[in-house]
C-alpha cells in the first residue's frame, strides 16, 4: 500500500515538473516573438502598428495580450509571466549634415581631391557633386571632409535669414535665439509669422528642422509652386521657437561643433575677494574674443558666446527677464558684448585706482561709471568716470553757496563726472588752435552751439539696479521661471520714490505738499531726494548735460545702461522710459530717449555689511580718487568737493564770457546761479512736460529741493 502511494506521488510530480518545462518552453516562445516583432518595426507604418497592436520599441504595446497559461484554470502564474521591459525613451540621435543630403540626393559620390599636411596631422580635401555643381570639404579625417562638403552642399540648397537657422537645418538640435538686436541682418516678413501655422500645399522636399534633426516630411512647409530645385533657394525658413527649452548644450559645445579644435587662453584674473574674475580668450576665424567669469569655465563660456553672438548671430536660450532691451535707432555693437566689456573697463579701472581693491577706499556697496565709445569697435571704448556711494546729504549741512553735494548715490556722481569732462572737452575751443580744437569730443554746428562728433556714444554702467522703480520690484536676481513681471498693472509699479535723508531705501512720495523749504529742513524735517530710478528717467528727456550745458550744446543721452546686477527687463524699461511713454509737447530738440538696456553675463555678488559713509570720484585726467563725506557733501577737511555746483559754474562762467558768439541760448550777463538755469527755457519746457507726464500716468509729483540753496552768484 505504501509502494503504491509512493508510486503515485512520483508520477504527480512528474506530471508537474513536466507541465512547469512546457510553460517555460511557451514562455521563451512568446519573448523571442516579442524581440523578433520589435526588430521588424522599423518596417511597419505608425498606423499598422497601432492597429495591429504590435510590441513598441519603448517597451509599451498595442491592443494585443498575452494568452492565459494552459494547465492553471485559467490564471496565469506570474512567475511564469513574461517580465515587463522598463521604458527606455533615451535621446533621439540628430542626423548629421552628411546623413541629411543623402536623405535628399541617395547615392551621392565622395572623391578625395587630395591629402595635405604632416603625418601626424593631415588634412584632407573631399568633393561631392550636388546639382551639377562641385563642393569641397576639409577636415583632419576623411569622414570630417565628407561632413564639411555635405554642409557646404546644404548651405546652396537654401538661403537662411541668419547662422542659427541654418545651423538647425543641418540637423543639429540646437536652441538657439534669433539676435533681434543686430543692426546686420535685414530680417524678412516671415521672421516674425514664424508662430502662424502655415497653409497646406502640394509639395516634393522641403528643408527645415523638425525638432529631432531630420528634415521635414512632405507637406510640412508650403513652397513656391513651381517646381525645380532652383526654387529651393527662395523658400523662407520657419523661425524656431523663440524662447525654446534649452537643448543642453553650452555656447563650448556649439562652437566647437562649428569650429572644432579651438584654444583657449587665460588672459586675467583681477575682482576683490569675494567677487573674482576671471578672463579668457578664445580665437576664431582670425578674430580674438574675450570672455569673463567668476572662475574658467566660465570665462570660457562668456568667450565662445561672444564668438557666437559676432560670428554667427547666435544667443543661447535666455528667459525674457533676462535678455537686453536694444535702443532705438543705430547699433553699433552687439547688445551683450557691449554690455560685459563696460563692465569690465569699469571694474578693472576702480581696481587700479585703489591698488587691487587693498585701499580702504575701495570699500563699496554700489559702483558706477560712465564708459565712451568713438566707433563700432568696443576696444577703443575709454573709462571716463568711475564712482561709488550709497546715501544723501544730512540736511543740516545743505549749503546756499553751491559748495555741498546733496546726492552721493555712485549713479548720480558718476553723471556730474560726466558734466565735468564734457567742460573738459569744450574748453579745447577757448585755444584757438585748430590742432586743439580737433582733440574735441564737439564740433562746431552752423546754427550755434556745439554736438558731440558722430558714434561717439556714452554708456551707463551701475553694480545693481538703481534705487526706486527699477530696483523695489527685483529684489532677487531673475530666475530662469522668471517669465517676465506678473503683476505688470499693479498701482505701486512706476511711482515715483524718494531717498531717506542719512539713510538707505526709499518711500513713495507723498501726494500733496512736495514742496520744501530751506527753514523746514533746518529745523528738523527730513530733506526728500528723488530716486536714482526718477532722476535716469529725467535725463532720459533732459539729456545728461544739464541746463547750463544746455547753452552750448544739443541735449545728450546715454546709449545704453548697464547693470552688473539685479537685472530685471521688465521692471527696468518701465523705470527708465515705459512710464512716461505718453509723454507730449516736448521742444524740438528735446525727445523721450531709450537707451539699450542690458544686465551682464557674470552678475556681481551681492555686498553684504553696511554702506561706508563715503562716496568716491574719479574723472579722466584725474590724478586720484577724491573722497567725500556722504553726510556732510564734503570732503573729511571740510573743503568742497570738484563736482559741486560752485565749482561748475565758475567754469560755465569762463566758458560763457569767452564763446559768448556761438551760444546757443544768449544771456546778457549772468545775475544768480538760479536765474542762469531758468534761462534755459526749452530745458525747462521739456522738464515741465516730464513732471506732467508722470502727473498724468497718476504716479506722483516731482519732490523739489528748498529755492534757497540756487540762490548764489559769483563773478566771472
């Protein structure tokens, strides 16, 4: 009896084992099946395949199952169960220029013209013939030969508005911004009807990028309906998405993939201790650009975005807080390497006047300074005033005289700076030698006066935004979610703000009674300044140059401002010139400028610790800085400082005695300091139409200083 159960039990578990090699047999049946069906993809439409329900390369599947195993009831193990492959997407390889002519010409030739060069680095020469036409291609391989003559084939094949476009179409997926701002490239209508979607139409080829680097399929973009490939070269390109996800590669990468092998070399290191920066250069084509970081890599960044921006008209992805606002009218350099390059002939001359940041001058929390331009080349730009300083004059030290300065904010001294060249270069016409006249930023016009010499142009370069509108609303460097500004509509955008007397920030002005008095000041009340964000605005129709310039010269505007920091485009163009764009009735010479603004591309640090006390000055010409008391507008001998109102006006006044036949405005003899500024009447008009254009928008009055401290005279 127990044989028999034995017996028994053994062939159950025979049976078992059996069945267990049967299911396992089915089951590496179905996984061959499975790979054999996903080798075989390739060869079935996107429509068959959803049909039929066949494996997909990713792992996922269409309508078919798996069967039931046999022997179980109807329930399947799943430790028999076909495992589950894991989704792989992985990158969508790009198809090389070679790759996308042989999609449009298959069975191309490739010849080797010849070979050329040492053992040890040979270059070779390839040709292929496209249309009947010959192109060549070299490289250190014969395979990048071939990719250089396949590039160059392309190239004739269609016409691109710009170098980034074309750079798409030969299959590289890059994502690359359109440079608007260059005063280059004649941009056709259909640079901007890049969003439409475009009519169907019956067409063979069409060159374009689909987003994973190969050409687009039949239909996809309209061509002109004669056929012929010669027609191909008048097809216009659709634009790329102009804020498109970032592709991953650096400006590094992207160069080297348009001109490999470059070297790059340290130039510099200089900044202070918490803000180092480093420059490095980077040679292409014959040109030298230069690039600067707060370490290598990064430099080495800034260099090939340069060579980029110049060479092939391409800016990487920016968000729109980010990216530079160009000016109006003549562009001389392009926007981002202009702006760098201030920045550091700002930075590296306060370095040299206080001795690699080791003076204790150097201490700063706001530096600022005025840079000149004489032509399209930034190398020949010329620092002609630095400055740095954060607070206002305590009122109790106001002077009636002229002799005290009321506003040490870095932005503010470094435009008096200005004024003090701009006489600088006007007095070359008191001598009446021509050879001195000629060294002259001015040439004589025929109606009066004076104008500054064609592309000379000034630009603004300020270490964080300045205070009021510009900087109260971008507190914190603009992030790359940062789409633009949210609450655009909001009342507090655009009002008008003034400084603390002795202190830091500022409040909005107040809607009545902004009128001060010199009694009210003394005794106790706080002295209001206007904010540095108010005051840009003013110059913006002003001009720079002040109403006693005004006598001899046209109204000047700064080209461009520039921030090493706290750079916001939205917040920024609203402070500077977007609030008062209604302006109305401004005199003839006067209008609402809109200079390039622009952030950099390595943003300074943030200065943390209190503001020093002092301001400091540096015009060109300047032996050393000069160092003011912010509390006292003086300097720490109690003498006036060179940028006072005394000290311009006496100069004004030599001036005026000895041009008196070519002034623009003519004044009989100057009486007061304040009467010589309300002689000035279409400053005047245009300052009025200012201050009833912020009125008008509801953003506030203009807060004037007490009457009393214009009221001084001075013989010639």
């Amino acid at each position: 009896m127990a044989e028999e159960r034995s017996s028994v039990r053994q062939t159950r578990s025979q049976q078992k084992y059996f069945a267990m090699d049967v299911d396992e047999e089915e089951n590496m049946s179905l996984c061959s099946t499975d790979v054999k069906e996903n080798r075989n993809l390739d060869n079935v439409s996107s429509k068959e395949a959803l049909g039929e329900g066949v494996q997909l390369p990713n792992g996922g599947s269409g309508s078919r199952k798996r069967p039931l195993e046999e022997g179980n009831n109807g329930h399947s193990h799943s430790k028999f169960r076909a495992k589950k492959r894991k989704k792989t997407p992985g990158p969508v390889l790009p198809k090389n220029a070679l790759m996308q002519l042989n999609e449009i010409k298959p069975g191309l030739q490739y010849k080797l013209l010849s070979q050329t060069g040492p053992v040890h680095a040979p270059v070779f020469v390839m040709t292929v013939e496209v249309n009947g036409q010959l192109f060549e291609g070299s490289g250190p391989t014969k395979k990048k030969a071939k990719l250089n003559a396949a590039e160059k084939a392309l190239r004739s094949f269609v016409q691109f508005p710009n170098a980034s476009e074309a750079h798409m179409a030969m299959g590289r997926t890059l994502t690359v911004n359109t440079d608007f701002t260059s005063d280059q490239a004649d941009f056709p209508d259909t640079l901007f009807n890049g969003f439409e979607t475009p009519a169907q139409a019956d067409v063979a080829y069409y060159l374009g990028s689909n987003g994973n680097g190969s050409f687009n399929s039949i239909g996809d973009y309209p061509l002109p309906s004669s056929g012929g490939p010669d027609n191909l070269s008048q097809s216009p390109l659709p634009v790329p998405s102009a804020f498109a996800p970032s592709s991953g590669k650096n400006s590094v990468m992207i160069l080297n993939e348009l001109r490999p092998g470059l070297k790059y070399d340290f130039v510099s290191e200089s900044g202070e201790s918490h803000a180092k920066n480093f420059v490095m250069s980077v040679t292409v084509d014959g040109q030298t650009f230069e690039g600067s970081g707060r370490n290598k890599k990064l430099a080495k960044a800034r260099a090939a975005q340069a060579a980029l921006s110049s060479l092939f008209n391409m800016q990487l992805d920016q968000t729109p807080s980010r990216q530079p606002i160009p000016r109006e009218g003549l562009q001389l350099h392009l926007p981002q390497v202009l702006a760098d390059s201030v920045s550091r002939l700002v930075v590296d001359k306060f370095s040299e006047l206080t001795d690699n940041f080791t003076s204790p001058h150097a201490r700063r929390k706001v530096l600022a300074g005025v840079v000149m331009t004489t032509g399209t080349d930034v190398k020949d730009a010329e620092v002609i005033c630095v400055s740095t300083g954060t607070k206002c004059i305590n009122g109790e030290y106001m002077s009636d005289r002229g002799l005290a300065l009321n506003d040490c904010h870095a932005e503010i001294i470094a435009r008096r700076s200005l004024i003090r060249y701009l006489y600088t270069q006007l007095e070359y016409f008191l001598s009446s030698n021509k050879e001195d006249q000629q060294k002259s930023i001015f040439i004589r016009c025929e109606r009066g006066g004076y104008k500054l010499k064609d592309n000379v142009q000034f630009h603004l370069y300020i270490s964080t935004s300045p205070c009021g509108d510009a900087r109260i609303f971008s507190p914190h460097e603009a992030g790359m979610e940062d789409q633009g500004d949210r609450h655009p509509n909001r009342k507090a955008r655009g009002q008008l703000r003034t400084k603390i007397e002795s202190g830091e920030g500022t409040i909005p002005v107040r809607s009545s009674n902004t009128i001060q008095t010199w009694d009210g000041v003394l005794q106790g009340e706080r002295l209001l300044t206007m904010s540095c964000s108010d005051k840009i605005a003013r110059w913006n129709v002003v001009g720079i140059q002040g109403s006693l310039m005004n006598y001899f010269t046209e109204p000047i505007y700064f080209s461009s401002i520039i921030l090493g920091s706290l750079y916001h485009a939205d917040h920024l163009s609203r402070a500077m010139y977007q609030r008062i764009a209604d302006i109305e009735d401004l005199p003839q010479s006067f209008t609402l400028n809109k200079p390039l603004l622009s952030g950099i591309s390595n943003a300074e640090a943030r200065q943390p610790g209190k503001a020093p006390n002092f301001s400091v000055n540096w015009t060109v010409g300047d032996q050393a800085l000069e160092v003011i008391n912010a509390t006292t507008g003086k300097d720490d001998m109690g003498r006036a400082s060179r940028l006072c109102k005394h000290v311009l006006y006496s100069r004004w006044i030599r001036l005026q005695s000895k041009l008196l036949s070519s002034l623009r405005i003519k004044l009989s003899k100057p009486s007061s300091y304040y009467e010589v500024k309300q002689a000035a009447t279409e400053y005047h008009s245009a300052k009025q139409a200012l201050i009833k254009a912020f009125h008008k928008a509801g953003l506030g009055a203009w807060v004037k200083k007490p009457i009393e401290q214009d009221q001084f005279s001075q013989s010639p």
